[in-house]
C-alpha cells in the first residue's frame, strides 16, 4: 500500500490503482499518520489535527470510529494500535512522487 498526502490523501494497492479512502475526515487521519509514518502519534493530536477547533462530543471515541473506518479500507494491518496511540505501518517503500 502506498499514501499520498499532498493535494487529496490517497491510498494505492500493489499494482497502483487508487483505492477510496473514504470522507474528508478519514483522509484527514490518513494524512495526519502519513505524515508520521512509522511512528507512534497520540490520539490528542490525531484529534486535534482531524477537527481543530470543531472537536465531537466524545472525540476518543469518534477517533476510534474514523480508525475503524480507515483500516476497512486500507487494512486492519495498516493502521496499528500501540502504547500511546496509533501508527500508520509503512515505510521507506510506500514513499514515491507526491507520496508522504
């Protein structure tokens, strides 16, 4: 899987096609990931980043609705719970042109 974040957050399969990540929100944590890529991001600032100064009623969980939806799409594998928060598992690979 391949992430790009630059212009519309988007996520390629193996063989490029472009798979749907989902509403603005879910692209927004994939970019917010991305941008973190292989490191552990605490869900305060996940949640800062999806919806700055417009945060739900009970943003921890709303954060884990958007996860939930986000591995749907582009792998439970690739999103990965960790001590402290969440991490996008990529790597040097799933970087190319206009990709994080």
């Amino acid at each position: 899987m391949r992430y790009r974040i630059l212009g519309v957050s988007q996520a390629e399969d193996g063989q490029g096609g472009v798979v749907s990540v989902g509403g603005p929100r879910v692209r927004a944590l994939l970019a917010a990931l991305a941008a973190r890529a292989g490191r552990v991001t605490a869900p305060a600032d996940l949640i800062d980043e999806v919806w700055a100064d417009d945060l739900p009623q009970d943003a921890p969980a709303a954060l884990q609705a958007l996860v939930g939806r986000l591995r749907r799409t582009v792998g439970k594998e690739a999103v990965v719970s960790e001590p402290g928060g969440y991490r996008l598992a990529a790597d040097q690979g799933d970087k190319g042109p206009g990709l994080f």
